[in-house]
C-alpha cells in the first residue's frame, strides 16, 4: 500500500486531501506542525481540529513542536524586514523553510515514508522531455496557491501531492460533507496565522517593534501629517494614512533613515522595472538569455508581460511592458508561461537595483 505523510493544519482543505487519499486507497498518516500558540490553523485550536479529523479517519496523527523553527525562520524574518522598511511575504518562506522541508524530513527519518501531500491548491506534473518536475496553477483560478509555492524545490516537489490541484473549492466543500468531515462547516481562513492569531498585523508587529512617531511627506518633502510608526505602512497603501489632499494619495516609498513615509499620486507609484533577489527556477532551468513571461508582483495581482533577465547571484531584472503599481519590497515577484510557474524571487528595494 502507498503510504503518505499529510500535513493537517486543522482546515477543511487538508482534512478533505486526507480524506481523498485515504479513499483512494494510501495509507495516510497525519502530521501537524506546531507553529505557535493561539486561536487558528497551526495553533493549538488547529491541532484538536487535525487530531479529530484523524481520529474519525482512523489513522495515525504526530504532532511535531516547530515553534523554535517558526520564530527562526517567520518571526525574526517579518520583524527585522519592518524594521528596515519592507514588508515581508512570510508564506513562501514558511513553505521552503518551515513546512516542506522538514514535513519531507520527518516523514524520511522518523516515519520512513517518502512522499508528503498538503491541501495546497496546485498542480505538480513532470516533463521527461525537460526531466524536470513542473509547477502549475490549480484548475481553480480564485484557489490558486501557486505564488505561494515558487520557492520550493525540485527535491520538495518529487515527494510532494497535491490533491486538489485539478478540485474547484465548492467541489472541496462537497466532498468535505460526503465524508462527513469534522471540519467541513469550519470557515475559510482569510488572513496569515500571524494576523488571525494576534487580530491584526499591527498588533503583532507592535509587540517587537517600538512605534517611533515620524513625518508623512510628499515627495518634495511637504509634511502633510505625522505617522505612529513606519512599520506600519507599506507602498501602494491608501488607507488609514490619517492625511488630508486635494487627491487620493499612496505610500511611495518608506525612508527609513530618515524615519519618514513618502506618499504621493497613483501615477507616482507606478514602476516600469524591478530587481528581485534569491530567485529560484522551478519549472524550467535558470536560462542563459532573457526570457518573455507573466508576472505576479503580488498573490492577487493580475499577471502582467514582461521581459525576465537573469542576473548573476540569484537575482533576476524585471522589465515590465507597462508600469506596475505598488511593486513592493519583500513581497514575491513570480513569474509565469501560462499555467506553468516558472520562477520567483523577493522584491528588491529600488535604491538596491
């Protein structure tokens, strides 16, 4: 019998990815990282929700304590990436750093199991052609996951399912209810852990970063009001500046030297061009040549044309055929050939390119 390592975060969609393997015939052991204390997926509530759904399953459930490994990887990385004025994706470093890697490790030396699925929605397909395992958007488009998962590896893909790839979500739900799942009621998560266990990013934020009150200034330096902290802020942000114009204005950028958020018009916040760092190819090899692609500069953005240079030192130059607006730093910049993801990388600062 094929035997499977699922990670449950306590959710209706790794439950129902338990629940199909399991009809389909694997031999499915449970598994939940425990990622920090609280309400919410990966939280304690998560936990006795995954032991529950495994209990009513009848297969094993392990609970391996990964809060020394979030803090590490998640926690320091957003606190320090606030502090310098960017504003950090956890979810694709949480991924690589904290979920596949060591579910696929545990599931190797602890369990002597080779392959781990997630209720991730994506699709996992290899080439022969290119003997190259390739990462593909989900059937559902407003499911989609993909963005989330550029940074995994070739490694973490080859023992990786993906069960609900190719199901719609109201096809998740129903299947949820026909295996009469604990969890098939249980609402949508919508927010980060983080922000669903502390009620706001703000306030997690706050607990690590001192609020240090600053300008808020238009580009030519004209101080339009006073902000209560720079962590606070992110570029292409409208509301809950607190200031008063003549037009809608943006965060632009974020000084951080000089502890001020620069706001301006919506034209201002456009960029024709990016750098991003730490690029991993996933689909395809790292070409020798610029390439022609669809980028992401955010999860629900829209993908746009853009011309792809490679760089030395994992870094990669976006030329975008049209301006993009509120191009972020820290945030992933993932690019695209139709449903084919083809590589990613984080957002540089401008003043980096």
């Amino acid at each position: 019998m094929k035997k499977v390592v699922v990670g449950l975060s306590g959710g209706v969609d790794s439950s129902t990815a338990a629940a199909v393997l399991h009809h389909q015939g694997y031999d499915v052991v449970g598994l939940t990282l425990w990622l920090m204390k609280g309400k919410g997926q990966c939280c304690s509530e998560g936990m006795v929700d995954a032991a529950k759904l495994c209990e009513q399953l009848g297969v094993p459930h392990h609970i391996v304590d990964s809060r020394e490994v979030f803090e590490r990887n998640i926690i320091n990385y957003l606190v320090s990436g606030y502090e310098s004025g960017i504003t950090p994706l956890p979810c694709s470093q949480c991924n690589r750093m904290v979920k596949f890697g060591p579910m696929i490790d545990y599931a190797r030396s602890e369990l002597g199991i080779d392959r781990i699925a997630t209720g991730h929605y994506a699709r996992i397909e290899f080439d022969e052609q290119l003997g190259r395992y390739q990462l593909k958007t989900a059937i559902d488009p407003q499911k989609d996951q993909s963005y989330f998962l550029y940074d995994l590896s070739q490694e973490m893909l080859a023992a990786t399912l993906f069960p609900l790839g190719e199901t719609p979500k109201t096809e998740t739900r129903r299947l949820a209810a026909e295996f009469e799942l604990t969890t098939a009621d249980k609402p949508e998560s919508q927010d980060l852990c983080l922000v669903e266990a502390h009620g706001s990013m703000q306030s997690f934020l706050d607990q690590y970063i001192n609020q240090k009150t600053g300008d808020i200034v238009l580009q030519d330096g004209t101080v339009l009001g006073e902000h209560q902290g720079i962590h606070h802020y992110t570029i292409g942000q409208r509301r809950g500046l607190g200031i008063a114009y003549s037009e809608p204005l943006y965060v632009v950028d974020l000084d951080v030297p000089r502890n001020r958020v620069i706001v301006g018009t919506r034209d201002s916040a456009g960029d024709s061009e990016c750098y991003a760092s730490r690029a991993n190819w996933v689909s395809i090899a790292e070409p020798e040549a610029p390439i022609r692609a669809d980028v992401r500069i955010r999860y629900r953005s829209k993908p746009t044309p853009a011309t792809v240079v490679p760089l030395a030192d994992n870094r990669v130059h976006l030329m975008f055929d049209e301006p993009q607006f509120g191009v972020t730093p820290g945030q992933a910049a993932v690019w695209y050939d139709g449903d084919r993801l083809l590589g990613g990388g984080i957002i540089e600062r401008k003043d980096k390119g």
